[in-house]
C-alpha cells in the first residue's frame, strides 16, 4: 500500500511539473493590442463575433466580405466595442475571396498598407449545404470547396509571405465537427471541411521554423444567421445528429477561438462533445505543449470505446428515419 501510494504522489507531481513546463516550451502568446486581426467572413456569424472579441482586446481589424451593406453594418457593430476608439481603427473590405487570387492579393495588399502586416488571419468565409447525396448536383461540391477551401488558400496565400518576414503571425482556420466526422447530409461539406485539416498540417509543418502558428477551430452547431439558412432542405437525420451536440453562442465561440489562437494551439474544441471528439481524432497534428500531447495519449483509447456508443445512436438515428419514410409512403 504504501509504494502503491508513494507511486500516486509522484505521478501526480509529474503531472504537476508538466503542467508547469508546459507554457514555457510552447510559442510565444500573441498580445492583439494594436495587432493588425484579418477576419474574412467578418460581416456575420462567428466572423463577427471573432472581430469583436479581437477588438474588445485592443486590436486593429480589417474585415473581409462580398456584401457591402452587411460589411457596413458589422463595421459599425465592431466599433462600438473598440477597447480605445482613438487610437483603434476597423475597416471593411468588399471582395470574392473564393475567385481571381489576383484581387484577393490586391485587398489584403491594401488592408496591410491601412493597418500594418496581419498579426492574426481568421479564416471564417464559407457556408454549408446540407442534402442527401444522391440529391446533391456535382456543382454544389464544386462550390463547397470554392467557398470553404480555397478562399482560406487564396486569404492564406496572400498574407503568408508578410509574416515569414516578420518572422511572427498566427492563423486560424474555422473548420467545423463535420470536419473531423463525416456527418449524414454533409457530404459536399465534410469533404470541403476536412480537406483544410490537411491543408493546416502541412502549412504546420512548414511554418514553424518561423515562428508562424495555425490553429485549427471545430465550433459545432453556433447560432448565425449561416446555420439559419443550411436548415433550408436540411436532411430530418442531419437535423437530430448535429443538434444532439447543442446550439452555442457565437460570442462563446469567438473567444474560445480567439484565447486558444494567442497561445498558438493547434486543436481547437469547444464543450465536452468538441473536446472528445478533438482528443479523437488528434492523429499526428502537431502539439504546443506536453500537456496537450499527454491529453491525448491517455484518452485515446477511453473516447474511442465512447465514440461507439455515438456512432449507435447515429445509425439508430438513420434507421428511425428510414423506417418512418417506409411508413409515409
């Protein structure tokens, strides 16, 4: 008992050391006080909510979005949390981020010759369709991998070479759960959204050398006006899968985001479904800390027994579904 005991203790201490070293072999934090923060996608939803919290902490902002009314509008919003209206500026920038790279080079161009080179990019443009496959015309896939993937390509693209200079920068790109599950009806969008997991690891990979973190977010279902318009033709099975994780806030979101991107996470979850499903599917993404390695190492094997029991209820979730369409018809 007591060399059982003895053995606890020092594990624990281990623990606690870790947990100590931990920030110091990590990136150094980025501070948004007067750092120039790109949002894309910054007019509406989780784009918004990320530039206001960014805001709310000193930085300078440039939003980017097609539509200049709402840019306007969201303008206006992010102004009024401004931590210093004298020395903050936000400004607002009208641009097809998923067409000609040209122009999205231009726009970012002139938004760091208004507000200095980008500290922090949160890629948050994109959209999602929600529909049965078989229903799905081979344009929509198209057009989900314009919208979720290249746009980040094309954002990423442009600002990457100002922060290799200044050997210093941080980006985000806003996946989503569907990006580290394939959910029913989310074919086009899973897809779309699991392709930037592979784009943030090797872009990882690269970039650490100088001194450049990405972080890549899996909010799940967040309250915009974005999840508003994918319930139009929502699958029924789509429906009861995803809302079985709840509906989040996009202010929650945005400084779930935002917190995890200063200190240069790379996974970032939010509630205890996100966390679990994070750990999970962890793989070979890159750690900032032993801390984080240590997480996952040891609850592998434990989410993995509970994820079973999702993937049931996901499945029993489809056939319900499938035996009430045999009945209607």
């Amino acid at each position: 008992m007591y060399w059982l005991m003895l053995g606890i203790a020092l594990f624990g201490i281990f623990l606690i050391v870790l947990y100590l070293m931990s920030p110091l072999l990590g990136p150094k934090a980025l501070s948004l006080h007067r750092a120039h923060v790109l949002v894309t996608g910054g007019s509406s939803g989780i784009g918004k909510a990320v530039a206001i919290e960014a805001a709310k902490q000193g930085a300078n902002i440039s939003i980017i979005a097609r539509n200049k009314t709402k840019l306007m509008q969201a303008k206006q919003e992010i102004e009024s949390f401004l931590k210093n209206s004298e020395k903050q500026k936000v400004e607002m920038y009208s641009v097809d981020l998923s067409g000609d790279y040209s122009e999205v080079e231009k726009t970012i161009k002139q938004a760091e010759l208004n507000l200095g080179p980008v500290k922090l990019l949160i890629n948050c443009a994109g959209n999602a369709i929600a529909n049965y496959f078989e229903n799905l015309p081979v344009s929509e896939f198209r057009r989900m991998m314009e919208m979720n993937y290249f746009s980040t390509v094309n954002v990423t693209k442009a600002v990457i070479t100002s922060m290799i200079e200044q050997q210093f920068g941080r980006i985000v790109f806003v996946s989503s759960v569907a990006g580290q599950v394939g959910v029913f009806g989310f074919t086009a969008y899973s897809a779309a959204k699991f392709a930037l997991r592979g784009f943030a690891e090797a872009l990882q990979m690269e970039m650490k050398v100088n001194n450049i973190y990405i972080t890549l977010a899996f909010p799940p279902d967040t309250d915009t006006p974005g999840l508003a318009a994918e319930q139009i033709g929502k699958p029924r099975e789509t429906k009861l899968i995803s809302e079985s994780a709840g509906l989040f806030q996009p202010d929650e979101v945005a400084r779930v985001i935002i917190e995890d991107t200063k200190k240069g996470k790379f996974l970032c979850s939010m509630g205890l479904d996100g966390y679990i499903v994070a750990m999970l599917t962890a793989g070979m993404s890159p750690v900032i800390s032993i801390m984080d390695a240590l997480q996952q190492v040891i609850t592998m094997g434990l989410f993995r027994a509970i994820s079973l029991v999702y993937l049931r209820f996901y499945d029993g979730v489809v056939t319900q579904c499938a035996e009430e369409k045999k009945k209607d018809n």
